[in-house]
C-alpha cells in the first residue's frame, strides 16, 4: 500500500527551507524506504580540542615513538585511539 507522498514546496532561502522541515515530517514528503546511502569521502570529520593529563614518562614514550615513525605525536596517539576504539 502505497501512501500518496505530499510535494515538496519550493523555498526562496535555505532558512525558509530549515524552518519548513524544523517543524513538518519529511516521511510526508519522501518515501524513506527507497532512500539510498550516500558516500561522500572529501568530507573531514569534525574535530573537537580536548584536554588530555598524561604522565610526563607516558607522554615522553609516545613522542619517541612518533619521531620513530616520522609522524607527529598527536596524529599518532589520534591513531592508536582509533585502532583500540575500532577493536572494540
């Protein structure tokens, strides 16, 4: 059974067009089980600074480490966090 979807109204400006779906339900509008998934791989993940208390020892290893390995030890430690977080 096939619901008849609603037409999507054209908008003169993005906030138009936010207000418009911040307050009506898209599934009106769109059939959402016909959606397809998007890759979109030139898109950077956000970051956010964080404040880390390491060790003066620990951090000395990380950074001899890096140095090791030519990278720096931030970008180092960002790996070695995604690797244990993807094994779990």
């Amino acid at each position: 059974m096939n619901k008849q979807l609603k037409a999507i109204p054209s908008f003169a400006t993005e906030a138009e067009e936010r207000a418009f779906w911040e307050s009506h339900d898209s599934s009106e509008y769109m059939d959402w089980n016909k959606a397809t998934k998007v890759v979109m791989p030139n898109l950077k993940p956000t970051t956010q600074t964080i404040s880390l208390r390491l060790p003066l020892h620990l951090l000395e290893t990380i950074k001899a480490a890096a140095n090791a390995r030519d990278v720096p030890y931030q970008s180092l430690i960002k790996v070695w966090l995604q690797e244990k977080a993807d094994h779990h």
